[in-house]
C-alpha cells in the first residue's frame, strides 16, 4: 500500500505525534511541516528526513501530494485552523482539545458537515492501555451497571509543563479545567456511557500565583520542560501571565443519570490518573496509568477494604509515548483518512468533554453556581452518528 502523504501544522510539544506517523515504506509520512517559529521549524523538519516546510499553514492546504492534515497547535489556533483544513478538503487530525469554547467546538462541527471533509479528534486518551482495560471490565458487566465516577488527577511537574508557557494564560486555554481536563472528561463519559448536563466546579490559583514570572517577550528557562523543579515554591521564570487554575474540583450529572468527580492538583510530588468506577455489583480502581499498572475489581462483600481485590488485572505492555497510545491514535487516524469507518475517538464526545470543562470553568468563577451544558445541535449529533463520517 502506498504511504499516506501527511503535513503536519505545529511541531511543539506533541511533535511526538508527528513523529508517530512518520513510518515511511509502513503506512504513512510526513511529507511537509509547518510551525510559525524558524528556529523550530528547521529543527524539527530535520526528524523527517526532506520534508516541505512552511511558516504558514495555509501553505499546505493547497498542495495536491497531501493526502490529510495534522493539526498540534497551541489550543486557542484550532478552531481557526481547522475550519481553514475541512473547507480545503483535507482530512483533519485535530489534537485535542477541539477547541476553547462551545462555540469554537459547534463551528469546527459545522465546518465537518458543511464540507463533508473527515474530522478526527486526537483523544488519545481511548488509546492508553490502562483506559482500554478499565472500559472492557465495565462492558463484560463485572461490576454491574455504572452509577458514579470518581477521578483525581495528580499533576506532577505541573509548574514546568503549565505555568512556563501559553498554558498559564487563560485567553488561550480558558483554563486548565478544559485543557487539562479534556482526556479525563471524555474517558468519564466513554466509560459511563453518557454526557454530562450540568456542572458545578471550584478553584483557585493557589502556588503559582504568586512565583517570580519573566518578562513578556523572553525565551523560556534553559533546560524546559525537561528540567523540573522542586518543591513547586521554588519556580522560577513563570509565564508573564498566569492567570488560570493550579487546583479545582469538578461535579457532574450526566443524562444517563451517572454522577461524576473531578479533581486536579498542579503542585503533586507524582504525576497520574486515578479512577474509581462504582457500578450495582462492584467497583474498579486503578493503579497507576501506564504499562505494567493494575486495575483492581470488588465486587463481592461487603467488607473492609481489601488489598487483593476480588480480581487484578496488569495493563499490558506498550512502547511509545502516552504508553503506546500515541502510535495507536495515528494509525486509526491513517486508516479513517484512507477509507472512512467506525473508530474510537469521536467528534461530538469530543466536544462534549470541552462544553463540560468550559461551563465548569464558568462555574469556578461564579463562586460554585451550577451550570448546564449547551446541547449539540440535533442534525450534527445525526451527521457524526454514521460511521462514514
């Protein structure tokens, strides 16, 4: 099979994705780049061999030896770039999140239809091995039906990878409830098999406030993000702005009637995801979140807690960044590109997860009040529902 020809628009932080789908001779390449910085631009065009290269995406869209389009730009550019890629007829890998707003998220929906042009939505989360276990235990029925989700998210090297950059800055992001948050939204209603309608969430900028920043204009620390510090008071040469969350909880009611949790820490000694699923017969928990973790079942009792759990389950070994999921994402993307068909990310659950994270940051700032989520225009729940899409 001939290599599925890709340009890439950004070669930033998730230029590992980039580099995922660069397996010339085995599927895909990359055969153009964009980034709007030259430095990077040249660095980074140098992983993929000769590629075209461009500071302007736009340059790309033109181009008849491309056959679809990955999207890893800052958070606040997809909306704009992504319309500019589906009304160009290009098959769009678009990271997530969708966009920073309901509204962005409605009209890149709208662009998908209008066009007719393939949307994937990179959650790659659904991809992550310890995700994929927690969901087929929930599917087999071995702790009945779902009714609440609990997760926290422990975010080490929060003040390197948050609060150094645009992520700090909420006209970019809106808030780290939504950029952060996204994954783990959308993993709460793929594993409780619902949207949430209504939200209430609480936060505050509690360490990273008040830490020395640097002056607009200048370069990031030496050594970023590679180079982590601790304990989080000791940052230094934070953004010039930071002005979004370090901490929040999140509260939800979904429309299958499924209540939800979430809580995020920025200044944790570790960095993982903790989920609790309690279902009619039992519960799931897991244990760490890369290869080799577990996931633990109950589901007789009751009793005290107990450390063997009725069953353990071992996430299965992967290699690759994001624990293999990364190198699975593209080639779903590859194949949807080529031929269409069902897959596992999914465009309106991907807006979902943003409207969720975007009201409960409405919520944070009115002091708690609860809020519901915009639903999705019916006829774009329609269009993503065939699998051709």
């Amino acid at each position: 099979m001939k290599d599925l020809r890709f340009g890439v628009v950004g070669l930033g932080l998730r230029v590992n994705l980039a580099e995922a789908a660069h397996r010339p001779g085995r599927g895909s390449v990359v055969a153009a780049v964009c980034d709007t910085d030259p430095e990077t631009l040249k660095r980074e065009a140098a992983r993929f061999g000769d590629p075209v290269t461009s500071p302007d995406h736009r340059d790309l869209l033109g181009r008849d030896d491309l056959d679809a389009i990955i999207v890893l730009t800052p958070d606040d550019t997809h909306e704009s770039i992504a319309v500019e890629c589906l009304q160009a007829g290009k098959p769009l890998y678009l990271e997530k999140p969708l966009a920073i707003t309901v509204e962005g998220c409605d009209a890149v929906l709208r662009a998908a239809r209008d066009t007719g042009t393939r949307l994937y939505v990179g959650h790659n989360m659904r991809h992550m091995g310890v995700v994929r276990l927690m969901r087929d235990i929930i599917r087999r029925g071995d702790i009945g039906e779902p009714k609440t989700v609990w997760v926290r998210h422990f975010v080490g090297y929060g003040g390197d990878y948050y609060f150094k950059d645009w992520h700090a800055d909420r006209t970019r992001t809106t808030g780290l409830l939504l950029q952060k948050a996204a994954h783990d939204l959308d993993v709460v209603h793929w594993l409780a098999g619902g949207y949430t309608t209504r939200v209430n969430a609480f936060g505050d900028l509690m360490v990273y406030g008040g830490l020395p920043r640097r002056e607009p204009g200048t370069p990031r620390p030496d050594g970023w993000p590679r180079d982590h510090t601790w304990p989080p008071t000791a940052h230094r040469d934070l953004h010039h702005v930071v002005d979004v969350e370090d901490v929040s909880v999140m509260n939800m009611v979904l429309d299958n009637g499924v209540i939800a949790a979430y809580q995020q820490c920025h200044f944790t000694p570790d960095y993982v995801r903790n989920y609790t699923v309690i279902g009619t017969e039992g519960r799931l928990e897991n244990f760490g979140d890369g290869p080799g973790a577990t996931v633990k079942v109950w589901n007789t009792g009751p009793t005290g807690y107990r450390p063997d759990a009725d069953i353990t389950y071992r996430v299965p070994d992967a290699t690759g960044s994001h624990g293999g999921a990364d190198t699975r994402i593209i080639e779903e993307f590859a194949r949807f590109a080529r031929e269409g068909g069902p897959v596992d990310t999914s465009p309106v659950a991907a807006r979902m997860s943003v409207a969720a994270g975007y009201m409960a940051t409405r919520s944070l700032r009115d002091g708690g009040a609860p809020y519901d989520v915009p639903p999705l225009d019916p006829s774009l729940v329609a269009y993503f529902a065939d699998d051709r899409r």
